[in-house]
C-alpha cells in the first residue's frame, strides 16, 4: 500500500504553518517573561498548550499514514520514507518541517533558560527575606551552585 502523498504534502503544510504561529508564540513569550508580565505569560502558555496539541494531533495522524501504508515508525523511518518516496516538493516541505521545529526547539529552550534565571533570583531573593541566606553557596561538579550544608571538621583538637 502506498502513502497518500496529497494528503501528506497537506498536513506537512499545515505542520509548517503551525510551527511558524508557534514560533510567534514563544517569542512573545519571551518578551512576557523578560517584562515579568505574569497576566500575558499565562495567556500565552495556554496559547502554546493549544498549538502544541494541534502539532501532535497531527503527527499522529502523519504516523497513522505511514503505518497504513506498510511503514515502520520507529526514529529515522519517516526520513527514510519520505526519501523513498523521491518527491522533491514532499522532500522540502519535510525539510521545512524539520527545520521549523528545530528552531522552535531552540526557542523553547531559550524560553526555559530565562524562567530558570528567574527562579533562581526570586529563590535567592526569598532565602535573604526569610533569613536563610547564611550559607555560602559553592559550585558543584554540575556547574550549579549548592548551599554548603553545616560544617564539616576537618580534624579534632
């Protein structure tokens, strides 16, 4: 059986037009997280569950196509498939694809760098409100900081 390659090409289309509203998602929120607007920040986030689920809801259906035509759907098989194929227009529209989701990958990470700076500044500045900031902070083998817990003896007089 072979893969219904209109009905692929469309939903790759589609695919592309959601990682780009994506992409415009996660800038904005970006910009609410380096403003601190928690009101746009959770709007946003809904926003981006929404698309999210669109994203896999049709990447499910694109794994339902390719099994029904006989294909395996384990990593690297939709590459191989679509290689197969031998269109060139079905060829880039899954590199663009690819490439889209990449760059949203990128951008969501980006995105959670600036929430985790931003947990640890308001974690730091709770620990000096309640006092707790006593203990020195060193850097572990991780490359993170750790409070140095109690004190440790070297020796015995």
């Amino acid at each position: 059986m072979t893969i219904s390659i209109d009905k692929l090409k469309t939903l790759l289309q589609e695919d592309i037009n959601d990682l780009a509203k994506l992409n415009e998602i996660l800038q904005k929120e970006r910009s609410a997280l380096k403003d601190r607007s928690t009101d746009d920040i959770q709007t946003i986030s809904a926003e981006k569950s929404s698309r999210l689920k669109t994203i896999e809801y049709r990447a499910k259906q694109k794994a339902q196509l390719f099994v029904a035509a006989g294909h395996s759907i384990k990593a690297g098989a939709f590459e191989q498939a679509v290689t197969a194929i031998n269109n060139p227009e079905l060829s880039t529209l899954w590199a663009d694809v690819n490439q889209a989701l990449k760059h949203c990958k990128e951008q969501n990470s980006v995105n959670g760098t600036v929430v985790s700076h931003s947990l640890k500044r308001v974690n730091k500045l709770m620990n000096i409100i309640r006092g707790q900031n006593n203990k020195p902070n060193l850097y572990g083998a991780s490359g993170r900081e750790h409070a140095m817990s109690g004190m440790n003896s070297i020796g015995k007089a």
